[in-house]
C-alpha cells in the first residue's frame, strides 16, 4: 500500500526532477497525533464589514489556545490558518472582500495550512442579493482549495442564523491535522442545544459506539479512533471473522458482536443486544459494506442484489430498529448515525452500478432521515470517502492505482485514519449542528467534487 511516488519525489533529486518535468508533487500530509494541539502557528482572521461570527470565532480560537493575528498579514510573517467570516457580504459587488483579504495573505500559508471561509446558507439569506453572494463562496472556496500547494486545504462552513455556539467541535476538526484528506468541502451548521463542557481529547467518554464492518481496513481505524476518544466500541462483523473481530475489541477494550447484517432479525438482535448489554447506544457507524464489481451488461442478479441489501438495506432497517418508538429505547437523546457513503455515489464509476446505486441511496438516508432524528435532538450525516489506500485499492492494476491516487487536489491518496478523524467529529456530543452533511474524505477529488 506505500505510495513509493510520493516518497520518491520528496527525495532531494525527486524535487529536481517533478519541477523540471512538471510532475505532481504530493506533500506528506500532517496527521494528528494524540496530545496535539489543535494547530501550531498563527491564524490570519478576517472578515467582511458587519459580519456575526467574528466574536463567537475569536472565543473558539482562544479556547483553543490559537495565536490569532489580524490583517494586513506582515510580510515575512507566515500562517498556519486564514480564517474569513463572510457573513458581511450580503451582494456580489462586496466579493471583493474576499480579494482583500487573501490576495496578500494566501502566500503566507505554511505547507499543510488551512483556509476556512464561513458564511450564510443561501436559503437563509435575508435578501435575494445576499443569497447570490452567499452562493458564490462555494465556487470561490473549492477554487482556493484546488490552488493551495504543500498539503494546503480550504473549506466553507455555512452557519445558519442561531447556529454560532455550535462553531467550536467543527472549526477545530477544520484547523487541526484531523482533517488531512478533506478539502473542498461545503459543511452547513445550524442550531442545537447547547453544546456540553466536554474533554476534547476524550469526547465520548462513558459512551457506547456501534461500528459495523469493524474488523478490518475503515472499520477498524474508525473502531479504534472512537476508542482513543473515549468510546466502548460494540464491533460488528460477519461470523467468519469472528476471531479478527474479537481480538480488536479486546485490544480497544470493547465487546464484540458478530452476526450476518443481511439476516432478517439482523436488525433486532443488534437492537436487544445493545438495549440489554449497554442500555441503548450513542454513536451508530454504518461502515459495512461489499463491492461485486461487473458492468451492468454482465452483472446477474445476484450480483446485483448482494451489494444492495450489504450496503443500503441493512443500513436503513437497522438504523429504524434502533430508533423505533417515540422514546429512543436504543439510540439515546443526543445520538449519532454516521453512514459511509462513497464518492462513486456523488460521481458513478463504470463496472459499480451496484455499488454506485447503494452508495447514493445511502445519501438518500441522510436526506429522508435528518428532519426526523433532528426534531429529537439526534442526527444523522455520512461521509464519503474517495480513494482511500486499503487492501482492496492495493489489488487495483498498478497505472488505474497511481491514477486514482493522483486524481484529487492533494495528489495522493488518503488513508483510512481520514476517514475515521472525520466520523470522530461527527460523532462528538459537541456536533450537535451538524445534522444531513455529506463530507468527502477525498484529497478535493478531481471528478465529481
């Protein structure tokens, strides 16, 4: 699974030749390390004239210990984050705010730096001139992303109207190493209770995960990410790999379950097990999922269907068993459903017209399923990673693999501790606003994206 590419051309002679050549440079990306502050260096913030997020992002930057700086950005002086509230622009004429402030300062974002830009849903917008403005940002910010160098990413957070104290669980995911593989993205934050008093190297402390797929590959760095940051993780996977199964849990200190998702009482052995063996469950990851890859001329039915009831029936009748009724007996208030999508869901992949089809349905959960867990204090959001090194991608002929690899803005591919840091930050009791997102975890995949 090394990426031999990427270690060649950060050799001295591998620099000389990928400039003279004009080749993809790939940066080794900063991954978090437990105990790391949330980023070192000083952030460049900013905002265009009469925005509302300047104080609430000035307490969240302070909280985390940030050196917050404010323009002109010296010269000489470099930025580990720029940081833009373009609440304030409420018409097109006023984008030229957004020039102001990164014209002179995009350059002095160190390698591996950040850039978020916040602003206003569109549908939120209280003129139809500020909407157009607001939707603007999108196109403004995935173009930033696509030009950073060096492992640089960018986001735009859109946060609704009331939606300012819940700023801090996602702004420090966005900022921090945390977030190596995402870039590119629009995330959309809105109101919720407020947010608990919370250890963030610890956030789920006292509380039980369920994480289906568990015993290799993403699952297991999702099960093992969630236990660093507190859980009991209840691992899931298939008979057959019961021992794999068991000797994860036992090493994250967890409790193993090991049953076949697709089975008719499935979904009600998973549900009486965690109300009987942990009183409910408060984070819920389905990471399940099987790839029978034909095109579609050549694709029996079989194929077709064995890829369907993995990674989209299973998902949406397990995810109903455990919120039945009106009081929540399994999913408790406050719970999380987080589903792995796939990029081929967003962008099709020839020979995965199964798996493309589930994935997308698997978004469709997401929509249908965020007003209803919303109106009792849950949500529910997916991520969607791209390629993603594994076993499964180490089998791909070696050019369709070093294409992949190449194919997004940060020119490698990600790894399955991407995926996991991001359903840790959805999965945070401090998420609350976070409810009907789709995040790639794709390096700002090139098609698709």
């Amino acid at each position: 699974m090394a990426d031999r590419y990427t270690q060649l051309v950060n050799t001295p002679i591998g620099r000389i030749i990928t400039r003279q050549l004009g080749l993809p440079a790939p940066v080794p990306l900063e991954r978090y390390s437990p105990g790391q502050a949330v980023l070192e260096g000083r952030v460049l913030l900013g905002g265009a004239p009469g925005g509302r997020l300047a104080r609430a992002l000035a307490q969240v930057l302070t909280d985390a210990h940030a050196e917050v700086v404010e323009p002109p950005a010296a010269g000489g002086e470099r930025h580990r984050a720029l940081v833009f509230d373009a609440t304030g622009i409420t018409d097109p004429q006023a984008l030229g705010e957004l020039h102001a402030f990164f014209h002179p300062s995009i350059r002095t974002l160190q390698a591996c730096g950040r850039v978020v830009v916040l602003g206003t849903p569109p549908a939120q917008a209280r003129t139809p001139s500020e909407a157009v403005a607001q939707r603007a940002l999108e196109g403004f910010t995935r173009s930033v992303a696509k030009e950073l160098r060096r492992g640089g990413t960018a986001q735009l957070l859109y946060v609704a109207p009331g939606g300012e104290g819940q700023l801090a669980s996602t702004l420090r995911f966005l900022l921090s190493p945390r977030s190596a593989y995402v870039s590119g993205q629009v995330v959309l934050l809105g109101p919720a209770s407020e947010p608990p008093v919370l250890d963030w190297d610890r956030p789920l402390d006292g509380r039980v995960a369920l994480v289906t797929g568990a015993s290799r590959g993403i699952g297991a760095a999702i099960a093992a990410t969630l236990a660093r940051d507190g859980a009991h993780v209840v691992g899931l996977d298939v008979p057959s790999l019961t021992d794999d199964l068991e000797a994860l849990t036992s090493r994250l200190r967890g409790s193993a379950l090991a049953l076949d998702i697709t089975a008719e009482d499935a979904p009600e052995r998973i549900a009486a097990h965690l109300h009987s063996e942990h009183d409910g469950v408060d984070v819920v990851v389905h990471n399940a999922g099987i790839t029978r890859d034909r095109t579609l001329g050549r694709m029996d039915g079989a194929l077709w269907s064995s890829v369907i009831d993995v990674n989209l029936l299973a998902v949406q009748r397990i995810t109903d068993a455990l919120i039945a009724g009106a009081s929540y007996t399994v999913l408790r208030p406050g719970g999380r459903v987080l589903c792995v999508s796939s990029i081929s869901a967003i962008a099709g992949n020839a020979g995965q017209s199964n798996y493309a089809t589930s994935k997308a349905g698997v978004i469709g959960i997401v929509d249908a399923y965020a007003p209803l867990l919303g109106a009792r204090l849950a949500t529910i959001n997916a991520v969607a990673p791209g390629f993603i090194e594994s076993q499964m991608t180490a089998g791909m002929p070696f050019a369709l693999r070093q294409a992949a690899r190449r194919m997004n803005s940060l020119s490698q591919g990600g790894l399955p501790i991407d995926v996991a840091e991001t359903i840790a930050w959805l999965a945070s009791p401090a998420s609350g606003g976070l409810n009907g997102n789709v995040v790639r975890v794709c390096g700002q995949n090139l098609l698709g994206a």
